[in-house]
C-alpha cells in the first residue's frame, strides 16, 4: 500500500499493511529534528491557523520519519499582521499573543483580551473579522502534486474551536460562563467563526479537487479528568454546527479527524451520532482515555489518531519500552485498521529527541523500511 491508501483504509476501518503513522511537534522539537537531519530551519507560516503550539513549515522532517500524512494549507495573502516589539504580534481574529518563556522552552500567550469587555452583540459586528478569501486556494493544486503518495490533511487545530479559539479573546473563565448561560455574545463570536471556517474549508477541498484525504479541527471538550461541558450542553450548542462541517466534509469524499484534549468519552458516542470520522489526541492519562479500552468499546464507529503519550511517559521511558508500546499500539488498537498512531499532543520540548526517534524507529522496524538516524 502507498501511505495514502494505508490511511484510508484504516479510517474506513479496513486493516492496511501497517498500522499509519502522524507526525506533530513543538516548535523546539520540529527544530531541533531540523538540525538533526540536516535540514534548513523551518520557517513560521504566515497567516496560519494552525494550534497554539506554533506554526513552523515541514521542510522534511515528517519525511524523513516515515509519517504517512503531510499537512496542507492555503498561502496567506491578505493583509500583513501586525508584530510588535515585545515580539507579540495580532493573530487572524485580532488577537494579540507573545511567547512566554517556560522551563523548557514557549507558548505563545494572549497579552490582551479583545472581546473581554463586549456586553452586546453590536460590538462583535463593529469588530474586524478575518475574511476567508484572504487565502490563495489555487495554490493548492501544485501543493498537492508534490506528495502524491502522501495521504493529505487540511485545517488545523483552531478550525472551529468555539471554546479554546474564543478564549484566547475573551478569557477562560468568561467562556465556561457564557457556555453556561448562552451568552448571546459568546454565541455571535461561535457564529462569526463558524461561517469562516465553513468558507475556508469548502474552498480548499473544491480547490484540491478530491485530492485531500482528511481535515484537522478542534474543540477542547475535556479537561484531564472529565468533559468541560455536559453531553446536553455539546447537544445544544455544538452537535449542529459540527454536524454541519463533518457533512460538508464528506460531501468532498474527505474524512473528518477532530483534535480533542483531555477527557473526552462521554461525549464520543455524540462525536460518532455528529458524523465524526476519526478522534484525534488520544491522551492516556486522561479520564476514560485509554486507547485499548476505547477501541473495544467503539472499534469500527470512530478511527482513534494519537496515543502515544507525551505527558511525561515519552520523556522518561527507554526506548525499548517505547518500541514495545508502539508494538502493542499497533497490534490491539490498529487490529483491523482504525487507528493512527501519532503523539497524544505535541511532543513536548522537554522530550529526549533519542526517544522520539524511538517511536518511528519502532514503525520502520515493523514495517522493514530504513529507521530515520
């Protein structure tokens, strides 16, 4: 099989040759695994809406691991965004974030909160939103092109992300509030990117023309030991508007993979009534997360993308222990195709890059391919 159709067949829950594997970093590793292979140092993408970790290019790395999936995504071409000299600079929906140092390496934080003090939903329509065609979509034939054995994603993590997104603008705390009052305010900005995304992703998958295999969205519905919001509130809220993009989706003969942190069980049986295809960001530690009890319960329902747990275990482990749990990941939750195995997150700048390259170490290895050095 060519790696796009081993990841096809597994979200189709049909066994491919070999469990699929992704690929998804920190800026400090995919840099650090820049160097290691010998190349250029990846730049920032313009414009991008990819996660809160950072937006750095390929340039290879994903390649040279043995990654099954590469990611594409329009050229930005719309208006430059502001940078400033603290090294803060305005991301697509007017919000302003700076990296802030941590023990090992940044994140990029809000230094200001834009619809914190909105009261009406008149200010969110005074506000300036970011415009779909700010993206150049005929660029993505000759993206495409390069990778035609390549299965190929589109989106990101911030596609949707009514609750994460939003509270980069308007705080945490506020947004858990207006989920449980239905503000009409929190809900006109939920609006406002939910006709975004729905036009942005329609025009990448008319413009690839068949040739994108999945799309990457998000939401984070859980927190380490449970779901944030009850599975009424997901009904209410939410089911529709993700309903509404998962249809789109498959109307183009594309497969939905939807990022989720924390604990998310109790809603899967929602995700999978939703036409979720695939749950991405399998983190073990979390409440009812652990992949081999996830795929007894919903093996040929919904396609599990993650799992490899970079919440300290990657850190700390060997790595024979890390090729005997890529083993067992491969052998019980990629039996009879339905699984991708990848980082349950970003792996984490504290992570030992030896041990990284364990884990695609273990997946040459059993596929009897060179191991990336």
């Amino acid at each position: 099989m060519t790696p796009r159709e081993r990841v096809r067949a597994a979200l189709e829950h049909q066994p491919p040759d070999f469990t699929p594997c992704d690929y998804y970093a920190t800026p400090e590793i995919h840099t650090a695994l820049a160097r290691r292979f010998g190349l250029r140092r990846p730049r920032s993408i313009p414009g991008s809406l990819g996660g809160s970790a950072g937006a750095l290019e390929d340039c290879g790395v994903a390649e040279r691991l043995g990654a099954d999936i590469h990611y594409v995504n329009p050229p930005y071409i719309g208006p430059a965004l502001p940078e400033f000299p603290d090294g803060s600079s305005l991301n697509l929906w007017g919000v302003r974030r700076r990296p802030m140092a941590n023990e090992y390496g940044e994140y990029a934080e809000p230094v200001e909160l834009p619809y914190a003090a909105w009261t009406t939903v008149e200010e969110v329509e005074r506000f300036s939103w970011p415009n779909p065609d700010w993206f150049d979509y005929d660029a993505i034939p000759a993206i495409c092109e390069k990778y035609p054995d390549l299965a190929l994603i589109t989106g990101g993590t911030n596609v949707q992300d009514f609750i994460n997104g939003v509270a980069f603008g308007r705080g945490v705390e506020q947004v858990l509030l207006d989920i449980a009052t239905e503000d009409p305010v929190y809900l006109a900005i939920v609006e406002k990117r939910r006709r975004f995304y729905l036009a942005y992703i329609e025009q990448i998958l008319a413009a690839a023309k068949g040739r994108i295999d999945l799309v990457l969205c998000g939401d984070d519905f859980g927190s380490q030991r449970g779901p944030l919001i009850s599975p009424n509130c997901f009904e209410r809220l939410f089911a529709a508007k993700k309903k509404e993009l998962f249809d789109l989706v498959h109307r183009y003969g594309a497969k939905v993979t939807h990022h989720c942190c924390g604990s998310s069980r109790a809603l899967i049986p929602q995700f999978i009534q939703c036409g979720m295809d695939c749950l991405q960001t399998i983190q073990p530690q979390a409440a009812g997360m652990n992949p081999y009890d996830l795929k007894r319960n919903f093996a040929g329902r919904i396609a599990l993308h993650g799992a490899i747990d970079v919440q300290g275990w990657l850190q700390r482990a060997a790595p024979d222990e890390i090729g005997a749990e890529v083993d067992r990941l491969m052998d019980e939750v990629g039996a009879g195709g339905g699984f991708i195995l990848a980082p349950c997150h970003h792996i984490q700048p504290d992570t030992p890059l030896e041990n990284v390259l364990a884990v695609y170490r273990a997946v040459a290895r059993r596929r009897g391919a060179a191991a990336p050095a």
